[in-house]
C-alpha cells in the first residue's frame, strides 16, 4: 500500500513536471510559429535608418526601437529606486527592528505584496491627480511617475527576499564577526549582506522580471502608444507590454498582429537577456564583495 | 574590592536570563590569570553561555539579558566589563573567542586572519602582514600556508581551520581568549595540536575553555569550573 502511494506521488511529480516544461515550450514554439516571421530589421527601426535610430537623429514611429527603450528605462529606473529602498527595508526589518513592530511591519509588507497591480498603477494616477492640484499643468502622468509605481509594487518581493536571507544565515557565522570586535553595521555590510547576496539578487531577477512584464501600473501611469524615444524622465513613453497588449486588441490586419507576436518574442529575449546579465552580474559580485 | 593582579576575571552574582529562563543563577566566580579554567557540565547547562557573559556577546541575541557584574582585568585595570562607558567593541578586541565549529570567513588565508584588524580601521599594510605572519607562528601555520596566503580559506582542513581561527583570535593580542569547544570537531591529531597551542598560550593571555572532555581537561587545565543547571562549582587542581 504504502509503496502504492509512493509510485503516484512520484509519477504525479513527473506529470506536474512535464506538464510545466510541456507548456513553456508549447507557449515559445507558439509565438515563434506566429511571430518569426516578423522579426527583422523593419520591426524595430520601420522605415528609418538603424543608424540613424540609434545615434537618435531620427525618431522611429513604425517600429519598436522606442518600446524596447522605454522597457529597459522602465527597468532600470524602477530598480534604481527600489533596490536600495527594498534592501535597506530588508536589513531594518531583519537586523534593526525588535519587538512589537515586527510583526506590524511583516503584516503591512505581505498586504502591500498582494495589491494588485492595477490597484498600485490607480494610486500612481490620484497622485498625479492631486499634485496637479497645487501645480496646475505641471505634472502629467510620465516615464518618473511609472518608475515610482513600479518600484512600489516590486518593493515587497526585495524587501522579503532581503530579509529572509538575511533572517537565514547560520547563527555561527552570525556571530563571527562581533566576536572579533566588528560593531552592528560592519557585521551587516562586510558579513551578512555579502554571504546573502546570492538570495538577494534572486529576488532582485525577479522583481527585473514584473518590472518587464507589468502592463496595468504603466497603462495609467504615462504609456502611450506612440511617443518616440524617452528623451525625458517628465515625458510620456512607450513600452513593449503596453504595444502586445494595444496590438493584441487593435491590430487592422494579420501583418500587425505579427508584429503583435514578434514583440512578444522580444519581450521575452529582453527578459532572458537580463536573466543572464543578473546572473552574470551575481557570480562577480559575490567575489567582488567577499573577497576584496 | 580587593585588586588581586592574579585574577583576571570576577563575576559577582550573575545571573542571566533568556526570555522567561533563568539559565545561569547567581554565579560568584575569580578565574587566574595565565592559567587555562576549563567549564564542564551537560549540554544546555549554560557553558557557552557563561562565555558569551565574558565577551557580551550575548547582546547580539535577542531575548537575553543579564544581572549581577563581571570584572575583568585590561590594560592593567580591574575593569567593569558591563559599565555603560566601556565600549563593547574595544572589549571583544581584547577578549577573543573561537567556536566549536572552524568558521573561516569565505575570503582568503591572508585575508581571514587580516579580518580584525581592519574591523579596527587598521590599514598600514606592512603592520597587517606583520601581523598576518606573527599570528600564523603563533599557530604553527605559517609553515604549512605562507606559499598560499591568498587562496580561499575554506580549502584548508579541519585542523587546519581552527588553528586558522585561533590565529584570527590572537591577531589583535587579546588578555583573554573564550574558547567554545574547540577541539570537539577534529580528529585526535588535530586536537592535540591545538591543546599544545593553548598552553604555549598561557604565558600571553588568559585561557577560559568549554570542554566536553574528561581527559582534555586532565591534560592541560589548570582549574575546572562544573556548571550544573546554571550553578556553579570549582575544582581547584594542582598544576
């Protein structure tokens, strides 16, 4: 009986598994069936000169150049605010904070990771609503504005990850450093956050990741179809999930929605792209940190 | 208070407490100076603890708390470790510790044992490798490492890595070194290495040892304390 039990579990295991793989393959053999096609130069650049494009003497309005851009400055401002934000959060909470508060403080964070995204995107917008009330036609949703909104719907994710690493180290390594005379902040910067660092930028990948791929915050948050290249952080812009989903409701003809497709695959290389960049990033850095 | 240069640590009922436990009660203890006081008693009796009392490093863990006085002798002064005016970190400078288990930091031989000194915001370079070197004499390491000073130090044995740690310990020259069990994760070879270390220790600073074993103690303590459900009773041995 009991080894009855055991085989379908193990067989169960091996069918969630298949199953999984089986999808994501399914899923990437699905748009390159659809969207191959499309890719190629034309795509990103329409009909203006590569060149010209990228050294931005000519605006692109038939392509994706501006959408890619605008993702990647999404990303990076988003993670510029919410890393040191997310990870000093992280270390007060696991460090610093005692008591009562803490678990105050775990209950408002875990609330804060369940707002849906549409929910962040809505307070982004009544916050442009309100400043534009004490400086009329000064503020307008924009590039900034998405970024801020962004970082405050991944800030939960990198403040847990932070902090449950940090909370995970081994007491003895713990108390390695104090027993040789290294006051609080020594301990964190040159012990626990370099031997966590690994943890933290898992989490750090996947925050990159609902950056990339979140539609709702930036719709109401200052993504339009057509803007052009960011040229400003106080402009609007435009952004490769924000043209799927425009794409995938509007398109006129089956050209379009391969288009539709081929941005879709963009996506996702953007995506794995920074995956390994991040991984990259956290091979050199742990002996960066660790071994200086 | 009497001022007793021989006596390198007093305690004067201490108590200490984790959350609702009292684990040690009203210990009144003298240790020698120069002399290695081995702490025996069944586990969770509160010997590292007692430790940790040495040291305040207890303060990193939450829930503890502690009453009653430690004087130590620094500097040629009977100091009150626990008076708010003594920094804690100038005390763990010269109060040393090593754990049961080695726990080498994942950075280099030269860089492990370099470690304490730039805590202390010590950057001449010649002085950290003097020191480096002097240190890993002490231990009878050098020999075995000084060709491979900047490979990790995680590479080295056991043995290898205790001693490592002992010499992290001693880099700063300590009065007192706290020692938590530190032989119990070596092989017999390893840990008659560093009990042959330790006496050679005596003459420097003052040996205060969490042992599990009969015979260690036999061999190399001058004086044992027994901790038995957070009290405290001492053999006087004739060294």
């Amino acid at each position: 009986m009991r080894k009855l039990v055991e085989t379908c579990i193990t067989a169960f295991s091996w069918i969630a598994l298949f199953l999984l793989i089986a999808a994501l393959f399914t899923l990437i053999a699905y748009l390159v069936q659809k969207g191959a096609s499309s890719i190629e130069l034309g795509l990103f650049f329409g009909d203006t000169s590569p060149l010209d494009a990228l050294m931005l003497k000519r605006q692109v309005f038939d392509g994706l150049f501006p959408a890619i851009a605008g993702t990647l400055f999404l990303i990076i401002g988003s993670m510029l605010i919410a890393i040191p934000i997310g990870v000093a959060g992280g270390v007060y909470l696991a460090e610093y904070c005692r008591g009562k508060m803490k678990p105050l403080f775990n209950l408002t964070f875990d609330i804060l990771a369940g707002v849906p995204s549409i929910v962040v995107g809505l307070a982004g917008l009544l916050l442009t609503i309100v400043l534009n009330r004490h400086f009329p036609g000064q503020i307008a949703p924009c590039l900034l504005l998405s970024c801020c909104c962004l970082a405050l719907l991944v800030l939960p994710y990198l403040i847990r990850t932070t902090q449950t690493a940090l909370e995970s180290i081994d007491p003895l390594i713990r108390k390695t450093a104090p027993a040789l005379g290294a006051s609080r902040l020594q301990n964190i910067t040159q012990v626990l956050l370099p031997h966590s660092i690994n943890d933290i930028v898992s989490g750090i990948i996947l925050a990159t990741g609902r950056c990339a791929e979140d539609t709702a915050v930036i719709m109401l948050t200052g993504v339009v179809a057509t803007a052009g290249f960011p040229r400003s952080l106080f402009g609007q812009y435009e952004a490769l999930p924000f043209y799927i989903y425009y794409i995938s409701s509007q398109y006129t003809g089956p050209d379009e929605l391969a288009q539709g497709f081929g941005a879709a695959i963009i996506l996702l290389l953007l995506c794995i792209g920074l995956l390994a960049l991040a991984l990259w990033i956290q091979r050199r850095f742990t002996s960066f940190l660790l071994f200086r | 208070m009497i001022v007793n240069t021989n006596i390198k640590i007093q305690t004067h009922s201490l108590c200490f407490y984790y959350y609702k436990q009292k684990v040690l009660r009203d210990i009144s203890l003298q240790l020698p100076a120069n002399k290695i006081t081995a702490i025996t008693g069944p586990s969770g009796s509160g010997k590292s603890t007692l430790l940790m009392a040495f040291n305040r490093l207890w303060e990193e863990i939450e829930g503890c708390k502690i009453s009653g006085n430690v004087f130590m002798n620094l500097n040629g002064q009977n100091t009150n470790i626990y008076a708010p005016a003594l920094p804690v970190l100038e005390l763990r400078r010269k109060v040393g510790m090593v754990f049961q288990q080695p726990n080498p930091l994942p950075m280099s031989i030269s860089k492990n044992i370099a470690f304490p000194l730039r805590l202390a915001h010590i950057s001449n370079k010649n002085l950290i490798s003097d020191s480096v070197e002097a240190s890993l004499r002490k231990v009878s390491l050098w020999e075995e490492v000084k060709d491979r000073l900047n490979d990790d130090a995680r590479l080295l044995s056991g043995g290898q890595q205790q001693r490592l740690c002992l010499a992290r310990a001693l880099v700063l020259s300590p009065e007192v070194l706290l020692l938590d069990e530190p032989t119990s994760s070596l092989d017999p070879e390893a840990s008659a290495a560093i009990e042959e270390l330790l006496l050679s220790l005596k003459t420097k600073c003052t040996l205060v040892m969490v042992s599990h074993y009969q015979d260690q103690i036999q061999r190399i303590a001058d004086r044992h304390v027994k901790v038995l459900n957070g009290q405290c009773s001492i053999n006087h041995r004739q060294a």
